[in-house]
C-alpha cells in the first residue's frame, strides 16, 4: 500500500492489517477464524427443523383462534400475549423520581421571591 493514500477494493491487504482477505473483502483460504462459533447451534437448528416439521398451518390456525378466544373471554395473559404479537410490546414506561419533589418546590419558590426582590421577572 502507498502511504498517503487508503486501500481501494482493487488492492488486497496486507497480511496482519485487517487479516487476510482477498481483493473482494472476503477471507483468504487458511485464515483461522477468531473464535469456534456457537457450539449450540447446529443442535438449535435441528430441533427448530423439527418443530417447524411438526406444526402445520392449520395447527398455527387453531392455536391463534384459541389464543383470541381466551382473549375476549377476559384472560389477561392472553390479550396481553395477543397484543404483543399483533402490535408489538409496549414500550417500557418511565419511572420519575419524585422524592425530591417538595425540595425542589421549594428551590422554585425561594427563587421567585429573590427575583421579585432584584425586580426580575
């Protein structure tokens, strides 16, 4: 690489910069991968296989007219699990710290009598 001037995806790298990839950006033949992946998941990907073999259409079907029905019977759980897939999870709400309240009500207070003092509005 000349100095001054940055890598242009034509030119390969040089090995140790940014590891050893060929002209595309890809790894070269023998680059050892930085780590050993998910030891898990081609397991996970089997057994995901297999339940999405066993479930069909029809069975997602049943289980969602079942799941609207317990929702308009009142079952909490499942609007909530109903309206969490169909809207998205509301968002997490934002907890306020009022235990300084009156201490600030006060600041605020003491503040507009020394501005009343000095004619400040």
């Amino acid at each position: 690489m000349v100095e001054g001037k940055s890598p242009s995806l034509s030119e390969p790298l040089p090995k140790g910069e940014k590891g050893d990839r060929d002209t595309r950006g890809r790894f070269t033949s023998g680059h050892r991968a930085p780590g050993p992946g998910n030891p898990f998941a081609k397991r996970v990907a089997e057994l995901r296989k297999a339940l999405l073999d066993a479930v069909t259409p029809e069975d997602i079907d049943a289980i969602a007219r079942k799941l609207v029905e317990k929702a308009k019977a009142g079952d909490v759980v499942a609007v909530k699990e109903l309206l969490d897939r169909c809207i998205g999870k509301a968002p997490a709400p934002v907890v306020l710290d009022l235990g300084h309240q009156e201490e600030r009500k006060m600041q605020l207070a003491e503040d507009r009598q020394s501005d009343a003092r000095w004619g400040k509005n």
